[in-house]
C-alpha cells in the first residue's frame, strides 16, 4: 500500500489542506526563528512529476519551502490590474511624472513584497505618439510596471461604459441602466466589444512577458476575460483572477445580457477569489443556475475540469501606517490638527466620490443627529473627504452635484460665522496627511451601500492606537465581516439607525472603545495585505498541482483512427451503443441549458441515420443499442435499423431482423417489482412539488429528473427524497437507487448494464450461431457509474499485451448465471422458447479479443472506468460516420 511508504506527515501532505498548513507552519516556525522567511522558488512547482504524486510531489513542494537553492528565489508574480499603482503626467514630448494612484487595490498591492511582482496595467493616459509610449515605458519599468495603452474611445467604451455604468453599478446591486431608447442598447453591445477588445490588449501585454513558471494573477471587474484570453495563448499559464468588489446575488448578475460569456471566461482561471464567502457563493450559484454547471464545496465543475473558488479577504500593509505616524512631519501635522479642532470631536469620511459609498445617506444621517442633539452642534465636526473619480461618467457628475447640494444646505442650516459642521472636500490627500487624519479622528463613519471589502476602516483602525476611536461601519461592506465585533454596524439605508449609531459612539465610554478597539486592531494586524497576496498564490500554485493530478486520472481521447484502424482490420465486430446524449443530437448550448420539451422525447441524431444503417447492413458487425429507455421509444427510433435493441438497461431484448422481431426478457426469472408502487407514490409526491421536474415509470425502473428545475432546490428535494426513500419505502425491498447529476433512478437491485450484457451477448451468440469469434468490441455510452459496469465487462480477463485470447465468456456465464431469455409475456412463446442460449454450441471462440481491439468510450463524462472519451453526440457523430466511411471504402477494395 503506497501509505505505508510514507511517514505521517507526506500522508497529510497529499491533501490541499495538509499541503498548505504544512506550508503555514514552516513560515510560522522561520518567522518565530528570527531568520528571515525563506524565499520560495515556488516557480518551480510547474516542472513537479505529477507522476510521482502523492508521495513525493507533495514533500517537494514543501521542500522548496525549506530548501531554497540559491537560485533566483522570489516567484515572478505578474499582477494585471485596469489600474497601475502609479499614474503618469506628461512633462514634455519624451518626459513623464508617475504618481500613486489612489483606491483599495493599489494600497493593498502596495503591501505584497513577498514576490517579483510586476504589474501590468493602463496608466490611466492616452498616449497617441510613438516617442511618449517609448518614454513612458521606459520610466514605468524602472517602478517594475508594464503599460498596456489603450487609446481615448476604447477607455470611452470599456473603462466609463461596459466597466463603470454597466458592471459596477450591477455588481452593487445598483441594476443594469434603464435603456429608453434603441442606441442605447446598441451602444450596450458596443460596449461589450470594446471590453473583450481591450481584455485582449491586456492579454497580448501578459503574453509578451510571461517566462514559464510565472503566476499571473488578474484582478477585478475590468479583466473578466482575460483568464480566457491567456489560457487560450497557453493552457499551462497558472491563472487566477480575483474580484474586489462584492459578486452579486445570481438572480443580479443574470440580468446582464453577456451574463454567460463573462462567467465562462472567468472559469478558465485555476483559482477564482473573492473578498468573503458570501460572494464566493453568488458565484458559484450564478454558475450552477445559469451555466447549469456543478457546484461543489470546492468550486464549478465542466466537464471533469474544476476552477476553484474561494475566499480570500483582504488587508491592508498595517506597520506602514504605523511607521508613518511615527514621521516627524505627520507628527507635526497631528498637532496641527488637534489644535484646529480643539474642543470639538473629530468624525471622518473617506470615500471615493461614488454612488457605492453611501455619501448622501452618510451626510443626512449627519443632519438628523445634529436636528436631535443641538447640544453636539458646536462640539462636533465632520470631516469628508470625497476623492474624485471616474468624472466622465455621467451618473458621478450627478453625484457630485447632489452631495455638494446637500453639503450647502446642512452648512447653511447648522453652520455659525466661525464654523461649520460639514468639511467637504473633493480632493485626495497624500499619504502622510491621511494618517494624520485617521490618527486625530475619534468616529469614522463608513456607510456603504455596498463595498468589496473597504480599506479606509482597516486604515482607520490601524491610526488609532493610541486613541481607540469608534467606527461606525455599514453592514454592506465586506469589512463587516472582520470588523463587525468591533464596529457599530449599521444598515445605511436606515438614516435613524445611523444617526443613533453617530450618538452612541460619540458618548462611548471608554473601557468599550477599549475593548472594541482591541478587538479590530488585532484583526487588522494579523490580516495582512502581504498575508492576502501569499495565500492567494500558494493557493493557486497548489490549485495547479491538483489538476495536474486530476488530469492524471481522465483517460485520453479516442484517436478516431487508431478505432477505425483496429475495426477494418477485424473479422468479427461488436458495437455497444448507448441512446441518451450518445446518438440523441445535444440540447444543451453553451450559455443556456437546453430544450426541456426536446430532451424529453428522445430522438436519434439526424445525421446518423446513414452512418448507422450503413454499419448494420454489413453482416460481420453486430450493432447493440443498450439503453435505460423503454421498447417503444427504441423500437419508434431504431426498428428500421439491422441490429439489436435492449431496452430498459437491457431486461428486454430484441432483434430487428424480420421474423425475429418480438421482444424477449432477460430479466432475472426472481426479479422482485413490488417496491415499485409505493416507490411512485413518493415520485409523484416530489414531482409536484419541483417545479420542472418530471419522472419517467418504466416497467424495471422509475426515473426521476430535476435537471431543468432550480439547481439546488432541486438538490435538496433530491435529499429529502433518498432519505425518505432509504427510511421508508424501500427500506426492506431488494432495490437501487441511483443518483444521476440531476435524477434519481430506482431499480431492483443487481439491474445493470453490465449484469444484462453478459445474458445478451448469450442470446446474440445463439441466435446468430457465430462462427467467427469477436474480435474487435467498441462500447460507447453516456451511462450512469452503477451501469459502467458494461466497459468493465470485458476489461477483467483481457490478456497481456499483444497475447491473443480466445473465450467463451458469454456463454459460460449464461451457463452459471442467468437464466435462459423468457419471452416476453406478449412475444411468441415458440420463437422464445427457442431463443435459449446453448452454451455448448457457442462456446468455441465467441471472443477473441487483444487488448488493442476493445475500446470502452465515455461520452460526456470524465470520471470514468473507460479507457477513452469523446466529448458529446457530435462527437460520436463524427466516429460513426468516419467508420462507416471507411468500412464503404475498405469494402469496395
Ligand atoms: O481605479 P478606479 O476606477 O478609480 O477605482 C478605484 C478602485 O476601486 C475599487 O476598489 C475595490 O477594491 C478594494 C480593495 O480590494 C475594496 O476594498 C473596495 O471595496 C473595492 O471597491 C475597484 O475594485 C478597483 O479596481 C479600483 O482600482
Ligand atoms: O485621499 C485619499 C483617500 C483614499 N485613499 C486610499 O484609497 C483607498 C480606498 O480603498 P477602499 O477599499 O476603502 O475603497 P475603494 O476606493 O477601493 O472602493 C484606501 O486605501 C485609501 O488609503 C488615498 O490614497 N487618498
């Protein structure tokens, strides 16, 4: 057993969780060492034998950790962001200034040292000359930063129109624009080419400068597609994307007309993080209600291939601001500020001057608790300070107007000739002055609508140890999550609430400004930027070494000629096929899950009615359709054909050949139905109360199907149905259930696939008398796990390589097993009499299988006991007619 191989600790190491904790206390241990933390060259993870894996892959991505060999050791991190830490003016033809820029994600970013991060984004100007893009290049790289130029109407389109008025406003709950007029939706669909135009801009900057090995992490609502866009350039690229705003609730987010172009691109990332758990989940139910993809507790599943999703808060680089107050010149601003506000308490807002930060709601909330409390008119002041933003778009302009028409009024009201309550200012502050500014305050009042996370109340509490101010803090923002202990929350939509909020905390005493504080402070010291950055990519580097394994264990796709070879160069052919999603055309497109109506009425590909017939029509290849459906549909689709049906996972059979037509049985002469009453009872019971779901009574099994209702409703009536089942009705009966992705199947026990093929190839060996063996066998199906049983079916006693085999498996197990076929109750009894198996005719030679002649094929499924996989129906599609064609071709030489 490969555990005992290893010692305790690489048996945890093969989990993600015990890879990264392990990972967590080497840090931890350095740290507590007093050396420095050892630098990773984590980059090379990507060359790790996945093949070695769990065993020794695990230790050596743990033993980078501990082993650093003098190589280059950081991990070139390439963060692309809209926004570059620094803005650049333009000084002369070929001189530039950079400047910080101001917002959540640049201070954050600013605290990630642990990398060779480079950061690659606009610089926020048009830059139309060949000499200023050389000149401005050139002084960004000195700051590590690479520009992607993007000229004046694409930022028109993409930055203030498809990012800033449509995805900004709908990621916080604020709806889609009203449109009232036709260009405006035309301009809607403008907008949306500009923002996959400009995303592939990005992508082509990433592309030219990745080294392999890289990390490239994407951030926010301007780059959704980008983690498309890269993989498509290099599907080895290790990808993640992060949102910093909140991802709205998915009944939000299907509103927007490219709601599944968007989420498709995003899953092409390895690791998809958010700021709480709370959007994590949004967006994950976006994908399961819109995509109706797989939600699992460790992400969205398409196909076998998993994009991770998780929560990663935020945090801010808290010591820099704690040095910073030690600066003499913040000092000195410090006093300044306490002198200018002596004798009145300081309450402080710092927002962009957006819609999302509540401003309005704040400054009236102000109104109300000076209206209630004239005694705080002169001893208070409120301090906001509104740093402009994104001014070309309308709806700020309107902002602007509305809070400074606010501000007027409320001054006007409550203000004296000396002072006034409300200082407003539509500017930024440089660095040292902000955290004189948080350090003098003793309320800040941060009341978002909504926001990702809100760094200025990490900021705030950072500034504050010395004074153990209060934060008044809305409960919209992601920061209520950590801070909501120590913080008053508030819902800021309730003026009230907020105005008592503002009196509470300015009459606090201070043993509970104390405490609350204590508790913040020591969340925000622990929540690093820096600590954010790191687990993001451990995260994603280990994301990466897990799908490698995943891969590992999808079998390959089907080489159409490698089949097609092994087919014409046998005698004696077998073709399994399965009916649903096998040889039915696809209902599902992408974006939309299909046609309810269409699937429900199962229908044969049109284009493989030729194919097909062609291929039965040759008499040295025996065609089975084998499928969960009843006869009649399979006799309504296939009866024209030359081949054999079984019907009901194969516990009825037939034959389409004239004469022959009568259904037989193959069913266990025992077989117990009489669960099947109550059984329905409880089906019909959850049918009608699932909406869109429906179920199926066969004569051998009951089908129920909630694939077109909601995904998890649908999940938890499908709960509630099993245990009902399990405790209930079926409790003492000999039955299974199966569990589909979406449906839940009942049969008597020991009904298979596999089980049935045995007894069929018995009744097809003796019916056709054989003469010679079967030498080539192709099963293809979308089944079920419980009825793979039938690719297995000719796996066990397959020889050694090359070695060919002879056997007489079909009728030696009729011989043990199953009973002879009994007609059914309305076939000819003569001809089922008949039909018995005779094993000792069929016995000589009935397979004769190499290894390279068996091809078991799952369609549309990854987690397989197959040996190959196509895709879907139009890839079967394509197989049969490649090999009809070919047969036609062979044959007429
Ligand atoms: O670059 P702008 O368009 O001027 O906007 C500035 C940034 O605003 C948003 O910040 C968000 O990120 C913060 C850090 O994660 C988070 O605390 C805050 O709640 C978010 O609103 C935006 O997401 C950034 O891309 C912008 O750069
Ligand atoms: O005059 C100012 C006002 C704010 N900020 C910074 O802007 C960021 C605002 O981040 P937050 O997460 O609160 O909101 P966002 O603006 O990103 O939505 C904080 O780091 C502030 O320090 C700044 O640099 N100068």
């Amino acid at each position: 057993m490969s555990g005992n191989k290893c010692n305790g600790n690489s048996q945890v190491l093969s989990t993600r969780i015990g890879r990264l904790l392990r990972a967590r206390e080497l840090k931890k241990n350095n740290r507590n060492d007093g050396s420095s933390i050892p630098e990773i060259d984590v980059s090379r993870n990507s060359h790790v034998n996945v093949d070695q894996y769990p065993e020794t892959a695990a230790q050596n991505f743990i033993d980078e950790w501990e082993r650093p060999d003098g190589k280059p050791t950081k991990q070139r991190l390439l963060v692309v962001a809209n926004r570059l830490p620094v803005s650049a003016v333009r000084r002369g033809e070929d001189s530039w200034s950079l400047e910080i820029s101001a917002g959540g994600l640049v201070s954050a970013l600013l605290g990630v040292t642990e990398f060779e991060a480079r950061w690659i984004g606009w610089a926020g100007v048009n830059v139309p000359d060949e000499v200023g893009k050389k000149a401005l290049t050139a002084a960004l790289a000195e700051k590590k930063c690479i520009p992607v130029f993007l000229d004046e109407e694409i930022v028109h389109q993409y930055y203030n129109g498809y990012c800033n008025n449509i995805l900004w406003p709908l990621f916080h709950y604020l709806g889609l624009p009203q449109e009232d007029r036709l260009a405006t939706t035309r301009s809607f669909q403008s907008q949306f080419e500009a923002y996959q135009k400009a995303n592939q801009m990005f992508a082509d900057v990433v592309n030219n400068h990745y080294e392999e090995g890289d990390v490239v992490w994407c951030h926010d609502y301007h780059l959704m597609f980008l983690p498309k866009y890269l993989k498509e350039y290099n599907n080895k690229m290790k990808v993640g994307w992060f949102l910093h705003t909140p991802f709205p609730s998915s009944e939000i987010h299907r509103t927007l007309p490219s709601r599944s172009e968007l989420l498709r691109a995003v899953l092409m990332a390895d690791l998809v993080g958010f700021h709480t758990y709370d959007y994590a989940r949004h967006f994950v139910s976006a994908c399961t209600r819109i995509l109706g993809l797989e939600g699992t507790p460790e992400g969205v599943e398409d196909q076998g291939r998993l994009t991770r999703v998780a929560a990663f808060p935020i945090g801010i680089d808290s010591e820099r601001f704690m040095r910073a107050l030690e600066m003499p010149g913040v000092q000195e601003n410090i006093k300044e500020l306490k002198e200018r506000f002596c004798g009145r308490k300081v309450m402080l807002g710092v927002d962009r001057l957006d819609m999302i930060k509540g401003i309005p709601q704040k400054i009236l909330a102000f109104e109300k608790f000076l209206e209630e409390n004239p005694y705080w008119c002169d001893k208070v002041v409120l301090l906001q300070i509104a740093v402009p933003t994104r001014t070309d778009v309308p709806e700020y302009q309107k902002l602007t107007s509305q809070v400074h028409e606010i501000v007027g009024r409320i001054n006007g009201k409550f203000g004296t000739l000396t002072a006034v309550p409300i200082h407003h200012l539509d500017r930024s502050l440089d660095f040292p002055a902000l955290c004189a500014l948080y350090a003098v305050t003793d309320v800040a009042l941060v009341t978002s609508l909504r926001d990702g996370m809100n760094l200025v109340s990490y900021e705030f509490v950072a500034c504050q140890d010395s004074k153990r101010g209060v934060l008044i803090l809305s409960e919209f923002a992601g920061a209520a999550q950590s801070l909501g202990a120590g913080a008053i929350l508030v819902n800021p939509w309730n003026i009230t609430e907020v105005a008592a909020a503002i009196d509470q905390a300015l009459n606090m005493p201070a043993e509970e400004r104390e405490k609350r504080h204590r508790h913040n402070f020591e969340h925000v010291t622990t929540h690093t930027a820096q600590q954010w950055a790191e687990f993001f990519v451990s995260e994603l580097n280990d994301t990466v070494i897990e799908a490698q394994q995943r891969i590992r264990k999808v079998p390959p796709p089907l080489e159409f000629n490698d089949a097609i070879g092994r087919y014409l160069q046998s005698n004696k052919r077998l073709l399994i096929l399965g009916f649903n999603a096998t040889l039915t055309e696809i209902v599902d497109t992408p974006g939309r899950r299909g046609d309810q109506i269409k699937e429900m009425e199962l229908k044969l590909h049109p284009e493989l009615r030729k194919p097909l017939a062609s291929l039965c029509e040759d008499p040295n290849t025996i065609v089975v359709v084998l499928s969960g459906s009843e006869r009649s549909v399979l006799d309504e689709n296939f009866g024209d054909y030359k081949m054999w049906l079984a019907a009901e996972n194969g516990m009825f059979l037939r034959s389409t050949e004239k004469g022959k037509e009568q259904w037989m049985t193959t069913m266990p002469e025992h077989l117990n139905m009489d669960w099947v009453d109550s059984v329905k009872h409880v089906l019909e019971y959850f049918t009608e109360r699932t909406p869109r779901s429906h179920f199926e009574r066969r004569e051998t099994l009951l089908v129920w199907n909630y694939k077109y209702s909601d995904s998890e409703f649908g999940r938890l009536q499908a709960r509630d149905m099993l245990q009902h089942l399990w405790t209930g009705p079926i409790s003492n009966s000999s039955v299974d259930v199966v569990q589909g992705s979406r449906t839940v199947e009942v049969r008597a026990v020991g009904v298979t696939k596999g089980a049935a093929i045995d007894r069929i190839l018995g009744e097809i060996v003796h019916s056709k008398a054989i003469t010679t063996p079967i030498d080539f066998v192709m099963c293809v199906g979308h089944f079920f796990g419980k009825d793979e049983d039938v690719y297995t079916f000719f796996e066990p006693e397959l020889p050694p390589d090359n070695l060919a085999f002879s056997r007489c498996k079909a009728s030696e197990v009729a011989k043990r097993q199953a009973p002879p076929a009994r007609p059914h109750p309305n076939a000819d009894k003569k001809s089922a009499s008949s039909r018995r198996a005779s094993p000792e005719n069929t016995c000589l030679n009935v397979l004769d299988l190499k290894k390279d002649n068996y091809f078991s094929v799952a369609v549309g499924r990854t987690r397989t006991n197959a040996r190959y996989l196509l895709n879907n129906s139009d890839d079967v599609v394509s197989l049969l007619k490649e090999l009809a064609e070919a047969a036609a071709t062979y044959s007429s030489h």
